[in-house]
C-alpha cells in the first residue's frame, strides 16, 4: 500500500494569478453579481480553511515496521488509472470510470451524474518489465468509491459541481481495509477566445480515510487550473473534437501524508501536473448493448511532479 500515499501534493499559491488573469479574459465577470458573490464567498473558505488547517510541523524520520503504516487509502481511490513512484516503490492503477448522467441533454440547467469507480492496484512494477511483456500475475488492492455529482450551469460561462462519495478499499491478501469518502464543490468558468476555448477551474476537496482498527486521517485538497482547447477540425461520433492543454496545480491545505520505508512522517504539500487531451464540448455516450455505460468527455495523458513523486496517468475528465 505504500504507494497509494504518494499522489497527491501540493504547492504555492496560485491565487495571485488567477485573479491578475480573470478580468482581461472573463469581462463579464465584474458585471455579474451572481459571480461577484460566488468568488467572495469562495475566498471567505479558502480563508477559513488556511486559519483552520495551519502548517504541520516537521516531525523526527521514524521507519516503517508495518505494511499497514505505508497506506493512503483515499488516493488508492482517486489516483486514476496510470503509473506512479515514490521513493523505491511503484505503483500501477487500473480504474473503470463507470458513469451515468441524468438527464441526458446536455442544455439542462443541472443534471445528475452518478459515479463507480472501480480500481485495482498492482505494487511494486518495473516499466521495463511491463514493455517486455512481464505483467502482474495478482491484484495487490481493490476499492470501490460510489457517488454523486450535481452539475449545476450557474450561468452561461460557470458551472458548479457539488459532489459526495464513499466507499471501501481492501488489501487482497487480507491484511488490511478501509472506509473512504471524499466531498466538495468543483467551479469551472469557460470563455471562448475565437474559435479556442478557455477554462479556469477550481476544486475544493475534503477527503480522509479511517483503516479498519486505525485512525482517521482527514486531507483537505484545493486544485487550481488553466485548460486551453483547440479545434481539430475532427470529429469524435459526430461531435467536434478539441485539442487540449492542461496546467493544474494541486494544494493541500492539511498535508498529505505520504510516508516511505525510511520515514513514515513524511508529507507533502504541492503537486503540479501537465496534461494533453482530446476531448469533445458536449458529452458522448458511449455502451455495450444499447446502453450507455459511460458519457465521454475527454480522454488525455497527464504527467505529475512532486516532491519525492513523479506519475504519469491516463484521465478521462478534469478535477473540475
């Protein structure tokens, strides 16, 4: 489980720029008051969560004496499929994003997503191995994380995204399990500059974990984005396709627990990732059997970095 821990990091604060950005790219947003009172409410939050959840102090390196102590069960959760290292572990997720939207059509003011991911994790994998045909022989840890999201078109440029979920993660050798939850608000504001598209995001995150016999260990999560979008000329079953660029960088307002071997204190507090996506600007289902097991939005690569943790990944939506 070491691995599950390193995912999630977090760094400096990228307010100053989104702020210095908005006005010349979104005019209309000192016009709304409905905005106005959204982003004054936001920083209210964000202000209250930073008194709230003060830097952790640094703590003496102690080692691991039990696999149990090296777990972070809610990024085992959230990390997606893809492959991530930390230290001299390595990790590799599969995740079937099953989804489902109601109502369909995407002009509703507000819709229902519901959510089941499944992922299956497999530890200590070498890349070299895998291009040779070398794959895991057994699934090292499982987790299910059902919820709901509520997508709700504020105006015609933003939409919020409150959203809830939980469930359980189980070590396949029995050793270990947890009970998971993650819940939030997502904000995403979108401007079309010609025939590009720009979006700014944000996504405040409670989430934490409590392993079975252990205590519970709360993350608060703040991701901040900028996502450019050009038209291909393509289309992906008959719905024009983008081309996409992403910056995200990712803040823990409480650290991130991620320990190693050698230290089981460790933390980390930033994590930024670089991504590429093609992605359509309705949804498309997609299923088996005349049903729709999955609405597409986009499908992309993301690298991340942090301290101590690099992961390369595949997505098929934004944290916003």
């Amino acid at each position: 489980m070491h691995a599950w821990t390193r995912l999630r990091k977090i760094g400096p604060r990228p307010h100053r720029t989104l702020r210095s950005e908005m006005p010349s790219v979104c005019p209309w947003l000192t016009t709304d008051p409905l905005l106005r009172v959204a982003c004054a409410a936001a920083a209210c939050v964000l202000a209250a969560a930073l008194v709230v959840c003060p830097p952790a102090r640094a703590a003496a390196p102690k080692a691991a004496e039990r696999p149990e102590e090296l777990i972070n069960w809610y990024y085992s959760a959230a990390f997606g499929t893809g492959f991530y290292q930390s230290g001299d572990r390595s990790v590799a997720v599969v995740q079937l994003p099953l989804s489902y939207r109601w109502p369909t059509a995407d002009e509703a003011r507000w819709r229902l997503t519901f959510k089941l991911p499944v992922s299956l994790g497999f530890y200590d994998l070498d890349l070299d191995d895998i291009a040779a045909g070398d794959l895991p022989h057994s699934v090292s840890t499982l987790s299910i994380l059902p919820g709901m999201q509520v997508d709700v078109q504020a105006t015609p440029h933003w939409q919020l995204k409150p959203f809830g979920y939980a469930g359980f993660g189980w070590e396949l050798d029995g050793r270990d399990s947890a009970f998971i939850y993650s819940l939030g608000v997502k904000n995403r504001l979108t401007y079309p500059l010609g025939e590009k598209q720009i979006m700014l995001g944000a996504t405040l995150n409670h989430a934490g974990y409590r392993a079975r016999g252990g205590v519970h260990r709360p993350l608060t999560q703040l991701a901040l984005g900028l996502n450019l979008a050009f038209p291909t000329h393509g289309t992906i079953k008959g719905v024009p396709a983008d081309l996409g660029l992403h910056l995200i960088h990712y803040v823990y307002l409480t650290p991130l627990d991620l320990p190693t071997p050698r230290n089981v204190n460790n933390q980390l507090r930033s994590e930024t990732e670089f991504a590429v996506s093609i992605g359509t600007r309705s949804s498309v289902p997609l299923g088996v059997f005349d049903r729709n097991l999955v609405d597409f939005d986009m499908v992309g690569i993301a690298f991340r970095i942090g301290h101590d943790v690099q992961a390369i990944r595949l997505f098929f939506s934004l944290p916003y």
